[in-house]
C-alpha cells in the first residue's frame, strides 16, 4: 500500500483543550494523517467554531466529531441534525442502546454525515463489562452491537483491535475503527486493551485512532509519519496472507 493511501487511515484525536492548540497541532498534522478527531473535551469548550475553524483551514482533512451520543432517539437525532452543517465528516453515537436509536441517527444524517457506532470503550475490560451488569463476554457484546449498526445503516463500527475480526465477520463492509493503539514501546495510559498499529492492521482495521503517542511526541508529524509507514507495511503483508 502506497503512504497517501495509509495515510488516509491515520485518524489522530485531538485531545486538547482549547482552539488555539488544537489550530497549532492541525496545522502541523494536516499533510500527515488522514483525518483529525475532535472529542468532548475540545468540543464542550469550544462548540461548532472548532469545527468550522480547522475545516476551513484544512478543506481535504477529514473531520471525525467523537461526542459518543447516547441519549432517546429524538434527542440523538436532533444533536445528529445540528452537527450535520458543522463540517464534520463523520460522528459517533454509543451502539449500546439498540437499532431504533441508530437508525433515528442514520436517518438524521440524510448521508451528509456518517455515523459510526461505538460498541465498547477500549478502556473497559472484561471485569468492567461484568461491572456494568453485562452477562456476556466483550467480543460477544461487540458482535452484537455492531450487528444493530450494520441493520441501521451506520458508516462504520468503533471497537478495540482484538475484537475486529470478529466485527469484521459480522458487519462486513464497514469502516473499521480502532482506538487503543500504541506504537511498541510507548505507555499504555488508561487504555487497557491496545495493540500496535501493525497488529490491529493485521487484525483487519481499516482505521487507526491514535491520540497520546501522537500529540504528546516531541516531534508528532514524524511520530505521525512513522506510524503511517507502518501501517503501510502492515497492510501489504496482511494483502499477502
Ligand atoms: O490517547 P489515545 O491514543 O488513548 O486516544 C484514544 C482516543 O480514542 C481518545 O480520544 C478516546 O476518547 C477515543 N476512544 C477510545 N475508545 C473508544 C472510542 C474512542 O479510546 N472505544
């Protein structure tokens, strides 16, 4: 796979607190990676400018808005409404509620904006789902969830690296998005089921989200160019297999 085409696959999550910072890691980022993840912390402080900002700095840069709604399905389709004019290019809402809240967001969309569903964070493990009262093991869990987004019409479908295969078995054709990446040798953080870019590739990602091994590097473009070389070789080798 040629870089440009890996580089589309690198989604970077801008986990900043404020415009000004997340404009200065935008403008360092944009001919590096694929797509910029704006999350809650940036988007409660900031609102829809941050948005309009960076995509009017950036026209080609893909712009994923990670606020994970879940709420009833009027409310969600609501929110989906007022983010489809933001600039966005895609949007993510929590699976766990079931088919009717995805589709109410799907509809809501009217394909301006896709919607991606989240099926478990990577930062709970399987003590954790027992925790929250779940009877059934994550992969299971996943599989479930990402079936009802693949029945809603969903984009693509957020899980953690190890449980890929198993979406990519029951969702087929979905933009397949992982976070909890961390390139061999840098810390794990909060995140507790993670794999190397190269791994989760190998797995059948189609999409990385890498935020701390990015923009906490000294240098995040190169960081950002190394990453995107290997998912180059990676998928070149997983083509192979
Ligand atoms: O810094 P790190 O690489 O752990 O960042 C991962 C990003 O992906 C964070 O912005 C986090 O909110 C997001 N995310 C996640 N797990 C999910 C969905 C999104 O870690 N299941």
């Amino acid at each position: 796979m040629d870089l440009e085409a890996a580089r589309e696959r690198l989604i970077v999550a801008l986990d900043v607190p404020d415009l000004p910072r997340a404009l200065s890691a935008a403008e360092s980022l944009a001919d590096h990676v694929g797509m910029l993840k704006i999350g809650l912390e940036l988007f409660v402080g900031e609102g829809p400018k941050v948005v309009r900002e960076i995509r009017e700095r950036h026209p080609t840069l893909g712009i994923f808005l990670d606020l994970k709604l879940h709420d009833i399905p009027n409310t969600m389709a609501g929110a989906i409404r007022s983010a489809r004019s933001s600039g966005a290019n895609l949007i993510t809402v929590h699976a766990g509620s079931g088919v009717d809240h995805l589709r109410a967001c799907v509809d809501a969309a009217e394909d301006a904006l896709g919607i991606l569903a989240v099926t478990v964070l990577t930062s709970q493990d399987a003590n954790a789902c027992k925790e929250a009262g779940h009877s059934r093991s994550t992969e299971e869990l996943v599989a479930m969830r990402a079936i009802c987004a693949r029945e809603a019409g969903c984009r693509g479908v957020v899980s953690s690296a190890h449980e890929v295969s198993k979406v990519a078995s029951v969702a087929p054709g979905l933009m397949l998005i992982t976070p909890g990446i961390r390139p061999a040798g840098s810390a794990t953080g909060d995140q507790k089921r993670v794999m190397t870019p190269a791994e989760a590739i190998a797995a059948g990602s189609t999409h990385l989200v890498i935020g701390r091994p990015i923009m906490k590097a000294p240098d995040p473009a190169a960081a950002a160019d190394a990453i995107v070389r290997e998912i180059a070789e990676a998928q070149v080798n997983h083509d192979r297999s």
